[in-house]
C-alpha cells in the first residue's frame, strides 16, 4: 500500500505534491518521490527527486526549488515486494517514449511472471518493483502507437490490464503531453480525483484518498470507477473512458484502518464507517455477552479511536485514552519485517495508570493481524493493573493473505490462520476476545461489493501465481531482516 498524488494545471506543482503526499504519509513511510514538468521549458521540462525517507525529510525547501513545473507526480512509498533499497524508489521514469514516469499503488500477482516475459524480451529491469514492471508494460504499447492522445493512453492502459493481474492505482507523467491515472477492473486500490479554479485557471489532481484533494480546495471530488482510465492533456481537456470493467470490489482494509479517517472512500466517509463499526460491535457485546462488567472502554490510538468511542456511547460505558501513543514512532504495521515491528512497538504505546488499575478494561483496536501489537498492548494493561481486558477487534478474523496491497502474503505470518477464536484469545492473553463479523462488516460499510479476501478466501482476481509471488516476498523479507 503506498501513497500517489498527480497534479496537472498548477501554477507550482511541487508545491501541491509536497502538500499531498504530506496527507498521504500515513500511507507508507520508507521513501518519498517527485517527478514534475515545465511546460514552460520543454527541452529541459523533467525534474526528478526521490530518496528514502519520509516526505518532509526527502523534500525541504531547497529540493522543491528543484522541481518547478505545472504537472507532476508524486509517491510515498511502503512496500510490498522489493528489498526497500533506494533503486526502488518511485516514481519510475522512462526516457523513452515522450518521457513517461509513473507512481503506483497497490501490488501486481503475477510480478514474477512478467518479468521474466520481460528478460525473454531483452528488458532488464534496474529495481525489485512491480511498479517498473508496469512502467515498461505501458511504455511499450504507447510507443508501438502511431495516433496521439487519449486514444494511444487508453490503447496502452489495456495493455496493462491485459498483462497485469492485481490491485493497482496508477498515475503517470508524459512530458510535455499530459497526466493519466487509472484503476484496476475490480477497483480493488483506491484513487479519487478533483477540479479547482484559481484566479479562473482550472487544475486537476489525483491522489490515493480524498484529504490530500480536499485540504488543497479541490471539489467535485470522485473516485475513478473500476477499470477507467483519466487522461488530462496539456490543454487541461480531461479525456476520460472505462477500459475495462470487472465486478467491483473495493479494498474492505481502507475503510477500517488503511484510509485517515477525514476521508470518504466510495461516496462513504471513512468516519461514519468507523462509527457504525464500534455500534456494531455494541450490538454483538449486548446480545451474546449482556452481564459482562465493563469499566471502561479505550482505543488503541490512533485508527480505533472512533470505534471505540461509538462502542462505549451505545454500551453506556465511559470511554477513556488509557494508552498514548507516541508521535515520533510510525504505524508499525506497515513496517517490512517483524523484528522492526517488535522494537517499534516498544517504543510505540505508553499507559495511564490511573484510567487501567483495577479496572475491567474493554480495549478496542481496528484489526488483529499478525498479533504483535495485540499480545503487547494486553501485556502493558496487565502491568498497568488491569483487572480484566476484554479485547474487541472492528474487523473479522484475517485467515488468508492479502495479495493487492497490504504486505501480509504469507498465512503462516497471520495469527488467525488456523486457529479458533478461543486459541487467538489465550495466545494473546485476553479474558476475553471479540471480533466483528462479516455480516456486522457490510453494515458498517453499507455494502456487500467488496475485496474481503483476506477474511472469506474470495479473492476477486486469480491467484494463478500467487505461489511464484509468496516466495518472491520471503526471499526478500529475508534480505530487509539480514541488514536490521
């Protein structure tokens, strides 16, 4: 899962890429990347910056001076395959055809496969990123084209979609042409798009959620359907067609944890989401758990905290920050390797006594993943003097891999895998474990046409080489753990 942000049509580019991949940083936060064009120089149009760190490390002042320019691309980068070395850095771009550099979001199945179709083509690729291989698959088909324009985009877009098996959001830069985004036929990976006017000068953006639009002014804010592709000319004419469309099926993971909670993925505010998740969740305590004795209810800061507050409300419990977490350390899910999410965590959370001894705690978190966080937050209540912990969990048991996105595509990774409720409960050490359910999960969302993959099995696309990818991802986990 990372963080892509496009703009065509500003006066400074950088600017606006820098603002958007600040609101995206939740997204991923090993690199950080910029490409943007001056149409004002065409010759010497490109400007490109990119290094490993979080946004406002890569980019101060003097870098964004570097890349001026009326449309760019940006990326915030966490990864799913790769070794996390500065190669792998996006965005990518190609010299040839027209120049064309290309941010993207989300993870393609078959990655093993297409580059060994690659090398059978005499293209070596300089990186471990899916991302590359995506940027030569649509290069090749656009520079094969002998018409211009939308039609050639949208020729090479299906080429991408004929090739590429998985969950993507793409943005891409043509120097001196244009700006195009597109979705994967199932939609599976988000990316939204927005129009403002300044001074009577229209610009056009893209980005991965909706604030990094919004807070900037953008309006008329959509999310581009499954399988269209947007393209923006140099004359700001917005060109725009669905090349191919699969059922829909959103990634269930935005709404309950990925996504910030100011943003709306699909017409539904992620806030209103996470309220009804933690009155779903009160509906389940109320009605198979009646006399359980709740003190109080916390979060686990910060995703749940809208869950758990909506939970005490309709549980008539008082809800309290028992555990603060510590702004200078990241969200330790998205950290590449267990052994970084150990140290991380003990860093992350720190206990307020006063709200946990001697209390029957109810503690809330958004998910149960791999249960690092989960066997240590019930460690430090129990060292803090909690009477009882009741742990409550706004998404069901995850029993299978994710292979669109979220960095979790191995099952002998995932705590949930093979394991009943009750044995999940004693690993982590609850008095009791509650986890929503699907039925509760579609409620809360206000649909049913979703990726749930990760928890049913269902997965929306085949996973015809997720076997060749799985091995791929162990390889290099393996080289991330040998440099920590």
């Amino acid at each position: 899962m990372c963080g892509i942000f496009a703009v065509i049509g500003a006066e400074n580019a950088a600017a606006e890429l820098y603002v958007g991949l600040v609101h995206l940083q939740h997204r991923g936060q090993d690199a950080a990347g910029m490409i943007t064009f001056d149409f004002k120089d065409p010759d010497n149009g490109i400007k490109i910056s990119k290094d490993i760190g979080l946004v406002s490390t890569v980019f101060n002042d003097a870098k964004l001076l570097t890349v001026n320019g009326q449309m760019g691309i940006g990326h915030t980068r966490y990864p799913t395959v790769g070794v996390g070395d500065a190669k792998e850095v996006q965005p990518f771009f190609n010299r040839y055809p027209d120049g064309i550099g290309l941010a993207f979001n989300g993870n393609i199945v078959n990655y093993p496969v297409l580059k060994e179709k690659l090398k059978q083509r005499r293209v070596y690729l300089s990186s471990s990123s899916d991302a590359e291989v995506l940027l030569e698959i649509f290069g090749y088909s656009y520079g094969k084209e002998e018409k211009d324009g939308a039609e050639a985009v949208y020729s090479a877009v299906r080429k991408v979609h004929e090739e590429a098996i998985g969950g993507y959001s793409v943005a891409l830069i043509i120097a001196n042409k244009g700006i195009v985004a597109f979705r994967d036929p199932n939609g599976i990976r988000p990316l939204v798009m927005g129009e403002k006017k300044v001074n009577g000068k229209k610009s056009y953006a893209f980005a991965s959620e909706s604030i990094a639009l919004s807070i900037q002014g953008y309006e008329s804010i959509r999310d581009l359907k499954p399988g269209e592709t947007v393209f923006v000319d140099k004359d700001l004419k917005v060109h725009s067609k669905v090349i191919e469309a699969g059922k829909p099926a959103p990634c269930v993971f935005e709404y309950v944890y990925f996504s910030t909670v100011e943003s709306v993925y699909e017409g539904m505010p992620i806030y209103e989401v996470r309220k009804k998740l933690g009155e779903e969740l009160a509906a389940k305590v109320r009605k198979h758990w009646p006399d359980m004795q709740i003190d109080v209810v916390i979060p686990v800061p910060d995703t749940s905290r809208t869950a758990a507050n909506s939970l005490a409300k309709a549980l008539g419990v008082p809800y309290e920050e028992g555990l603060i977490k510590n702004r200078y350390i990241g969200r330790t899910f998205i950290m590449p390797v267990q052994k970084i999410r150990e140290n991380a965590m003990k860093l992350k959370l720190k206990p307020i006594e006063s709200v946990i001894k001697g209390k029957n705690i109810m503690v809330v978190d958004d998910s149960i993943v791999r249960g690092t966080t989960s066997r240590r937050i019930v460690e430090l209540l129990r060292e803090s003097g909690a009477k009882k912990v009741y742990f409550l969990s706004t998404f069901p048991p995850i029993r299978n891999p994710c292979y669109y996105g979220i960095d979790f595509q191995r099952k002998e990774e995932l705590i949930a895998n093979g394991k009943t409720i009750d044995e999940i409960e004693k690993e982590i050490g609850a008095d009791k474990l509650i986890y929503m359910d699907v039925e509760g999960l579609h409620k809360a969302v206000g649909t049913d046409k979703l990726c749930t993959a990760c928890v049913t099995g269902s997965y929306p696309t085949t996973t015809e080489h997720t076997k060749e990818l799985t091995k791929l991802r162990e390889k290099h986990l393996a080289q991330i753990s040998s440099k920590c």
